[in-house]
C-alpha cells in the first residue's frame, strides 16, 4: 500500500514521497530508506516490499533531486554514477534523509518512537549523516557506506562522517565487506577505533570474500552469502530495536 507524503512540506515531491505500508492496521515501525547511489530503481523499490513483509514502512527520498543517473540498473558500469557521486552535495542529502525522518515520523500510520534509517552505498554514507546528531531515531541500518571519509572537504562535504561518529546516539549497525577497496581495513580499524573511544553504541560486521556493494541485484560486486547473511544481520538487529508486530 502506497501514500503520499509531498503535503508534509519536508522533502521534493514525486517518488521520494512515496510510503509503503504493511499490510492492515498500524501504527507501524518506520525506516527511511538511503538509496544505493544508482538512486530510486527497482533493487531499492524491492527492500521496501521486503520490509514490508516484515511489518515496517518505509520511504525512499530522491537525494538526487530528479538529476540523478539515467542507468539506474548499470551495476556493470559505474562510469555514470562515479560522475553523479562526484557532483553530489552531501550537505542537501542528508538534509533530504533527515527530512524524509520527520515527516516519516509525522504520517499517520507510523510509530514516531520506532523510526530508523537504512542506507546502501552512497545512500548509507548519508543516512550516517542524517542519523547524527539526532535524538529522536530508534536504529541506523548502514551498507557499506562509501565514504567515511571524503577524498577532500568542501561546501558539499564540509565534515567527513568518521569525524561525526560521536554524535550518532542511536544503536548502529555497519555492514562491510572485508575485501571492500572502497573502504579499505585501514578505514575499517579507524572506524571500529572510534567507536570504542567514544563510546559509540554501533557493531561494525565484516562478510569475508566480499568485496563492495555486495548487496547489488546482480553484477561483478554480488556476492549472493554475504547478501544472505547480512540481511538476516540486518533484519534481526532492526526486529531487536524496533520490535514491530511482524506478519511473517
């Protein structure tokens, strides 16, 4: 079941606005979904269905903005998409996944007190952002992140996320593959470091063999065991924090 949240004024219009609810009466635990940084296409369409199936509703805002790649299923090139990441404004990103987080909260058959983020790729790396600082989220689903830190600070990444570990207050689950050349061990150890030093509620879990984006629907980067286990991982730790009523 599908509504529209454009009236609640916090985020663009269109399919970002798009809610999926389960199955009869709420209200229902949230999840604003990050979108891998192919953008809105069918694999993200399909983890809402799933949640779905599990008892929770989700959106998925467009950080994109409508300028987002025209390939949205190319995961056996990643030329386009390098060249939209590169233009992205991380700032307005996470804006957008914040807002998408307060009128999630705000829709009628949503439990305000049981709302997380989930986010894939370029879509984790902003759902970490939207999720610092904030009070008011029960649990952060983060894929491969892309960038813990960014290549250089600007305007459109002013902080590296690594450096905004100590203001995510709600529980975390970081999924990586450990042959990950995006997010080399070397990030990973600095990750695991600062979680332990600032006493970080958040479990980093490593799938070995796998390399980025092990989650793809299909392509060089799926990795079919370590998307199995990972959304059991995923799943169990989202059940454990935000408790809905499942349906299966």
């Amino acid at each position: 079941m599908e509504s529209d949240l454009a009236a609640a004024g916090r985020f663009l219009p269109g399919p970002a606005s798009q809610v999926v609810t389960p199955a009869g009466s709420g209200p229902f635990p949230g999840v604003v979904l990050g979108a891998e940084a192919y953008g809105i296409n069918p694999f993200i369409r399909g983890i809402q269905r799933r949640l779905a199936d599990r008892g929770y509703a989700s959106t998925v805002p467009d950080y994109y903005r409508g300028q987002g790649p025209a390939r949205t299923e190319a995961y056996d090139d990643f030329t386009e998409v390098r060249e939209h990441v590169d233009r992205l404004d991380f700032t307005h990103g996470a804006r957008d996944l914040a807002g998408a987080v307060d009128a999630l909260r705000a829709h009628p058959a949503v439990d305000p007190r049981r709302v997380a983020v989930w986010g894939y790729c370029t879509g984790g790396t902003l759902a970490w952002l939207a999720a610092c600082g904030r009070g008011d989220l029960a649990a952060a689903v983060l894929y491969y992140p892309s960038q813990p830190r960014f290549h250089e600070l600007g305007p459109r990444t002013p902080v590296h996320p690594l450096d905004l570990l100590w203001q995510l207050t709600c529980p975390a689950l970081f999924l990586y593959g450990d042959a990950d050349p995006v997010v080399p061990p070397a990030l990973l150890d600095e990750l695991r470091a600062r979680i332990e030093r600032w006493g970080v509620d958040a479990d980093v879990r490593l799938y070995a063999g796998a390399g980025h984006a092990f989650s793809s629907p299909w392509g060089p980067m799926r990795d079919e065991t370590a998307d199995r286990a990972a959304w059991a991982d995923a799943t169990t730790f989202l059940d454990r924090h935000l408790r809905p009523a499942r349906s299966s």
